[in-house]
C-alpha cells in the first residue's frame, strides 16, 4: 500500500487531463528517468512517499492506535513489514526508503532489489516458501 498511495496525486492529475502515457511512465520509472509532472503532481508524491515509509510516522500511528484500541491493529503490520523490507531492499541510487521523515529524507543504501543476483534469490525464496506452504496444506488435509 505505500507504493500505491503515492500514485494518487498522479492519478488525480491525470483524471484532471493530465498524461495517460506519463502516468504509466511514472509507475514504473527508474530513478531519474520519471517522466515530467507538473510540480505540484510530484511534490505531493514525494511526500506521500515519504510519509509512507517513515518509521517516525508509523511509530505515531501505531501509538495512536494502541492507545485509542489497546492493541497492535493488525494490518500495521503489514505497513511495518513494507518498510522494514524497503530500508534493506533499496540503495541510495534507488529509492532510499526516508525512514526519519520528517527529519530527514535521507534513507539508509541497502541492495537494489532490482540487482539481478538479490532478485534471483528473492524469487527463488518465495518459490521455496510457497512450495513448502502448499506441501504442508496437503498433508493437512
């Protein structure tokens, strides 16, 4: 959901009239090479990009949380996991996760996920667990 919710202000420009083909380009740009928004398009994103993967954030809301439910809601979980992944899943040259915003929006240079030795071992992991996950279904039932 962080990397979907930074989309929005995209979206917005172009239901407005704004670029099909930009929004395309926008999902799937590499660093540097995103095509031209109008600034205030790619400021919004940027900072729901940001406050998307803070743990400063986070932390806020899930103490918010807590103390207005008394206990960890669930589904912070998995925003939690998202940016534990993407500190370690994303280097300075790709998307460094601003886990200090709105501190700072420095992030720390992990491994690209889009280097091709740590994708192979990523997809070669969920193959593996999906396989074992399926095996111990069957033997269940």
């Amino acid at each position: 959901m962080p990397d979907v919710i930074q989309m929005l202000p995209v979206l917005a420009w172009w239901i407005s009239g704004g670029s099909w083909a930009a929004v395309q380009a926008f999902a799937v740009a590499m660093p540097g090479q995103e095509p031209l928004l109008p600034e205030g398009v790619n400021w919004w994103s940027h900072t729901i990009h940001c406050i998307a993967h803070s743990a400063v954030i986070a932390t806020a809301a899930t103490l918010l949380l807590w103390a207005w439910l008394r206990i960890f809601w669930l589904p912070l979980f998995g925003w939690w996991s998202h940016i534990v992944i993407d500190v370690f899943t994303h280097s300075a040259d790709y998307y460094a996760s601003p886990v200090l915003y709105p501190f700072t929006e420095r992030g720390f240079d992990g491994i690209a996920w889009i280097t091709p030795w740590f994708m192979v071992l990523n997809y070669l992991a969920i193959l593996m667990v999906g396989t074992a996950l399926l095996i111990h279904r069957r033997k269940r039932l």
